[in-house]
C-alpha cells in the first residue's frame, strides 16, 4: 500500500506484476481482477471486473448506508463521471459512457470525508 501527499490517502493498485510468483497468462482472467482501496479503519471499496467496458460493479466491504461521492477521472484529470452513489446492498453499478480505452481513476469521498482512490482500466 501507498500513502500519496496529493490526496492524503492510502490505497493500493493491482498492477499484476510477475513478483515472485509464476507468470502464467492463462491462470489470469480478467473478470476476476478486482481493484481496491481501504483506510485505516478497514472500511475498503472494490471495482470489478478490471478492465471492463464502462459497466463497473462497486462494492462496499464494511456497510454504509450514506451516500458515496464518486468521480471518474481520465488519464489528463478531467472529469467524465460524477455521482452519489448508495450502497443499500454493499453493491452498487454504474455506467461511465462515451470513455475511451485507457486508464482510469475513480475518487470515492464517503460521508466522514475519507477519499478513496482505485485506478482501472476501460478497454
């Protein structure tokens, strides 16, 4: 995990690297990747499947009925999706639409003003 100065947070990125383990690209489906974010208090926020097509699933670990701020930066920081979002159910979808292939971040701000921070791509 990574604690950055810009946002004051702390997040981690799923960058599939070959550290120490075997590299076999069959063993990897990418409906399984799943890109994360937590805090310290182990409230955590995954993003599957990574990469997808602008479908994206949201899921809350530690339920939270308050609405969620979330917002989709492309890879020059403009903005090309925000919205409340609420977790009744842990889950939530959304759909990002006219997004080009690349990388991508989304910026979840919950109601205690923690930001969460999960890169994905958009293929």
């Amino acid at each position: 995990m990574v604690q950055t100065v810009v946002f004051n947070d702390i997040h981690q990125f799923n960058d599939l690297g070959c550290e120490g383990k075997s590299c076999d690209i069959g063993s990897r489906r990418a409906n399984k990747t799943v890109a994360k974010s937590m805090t310290n208090d182990k409230q955590q926020y995954s993003l599957y499947p990574n990469p997808n097509n602008g479908n994206i699933t949201i899921m809350q670990d530690i339920a939270d009925s308050k609405p969620v701020m979330a917002e989709v930066l492309n890879s020059v920081g403009e903005s090309i999706f925000k919205e409340n979002l609420n977790f009744a159910t842990r889950t939530t979808n959304i759909k990002v639409i006219n997004a080009l292939p690349g990388f991508y971040l989304m910026h979840l701000i919950d109601s205690k003003g923690r930001v969460f921070t999960i890169k994905f791509n958009i293929k």
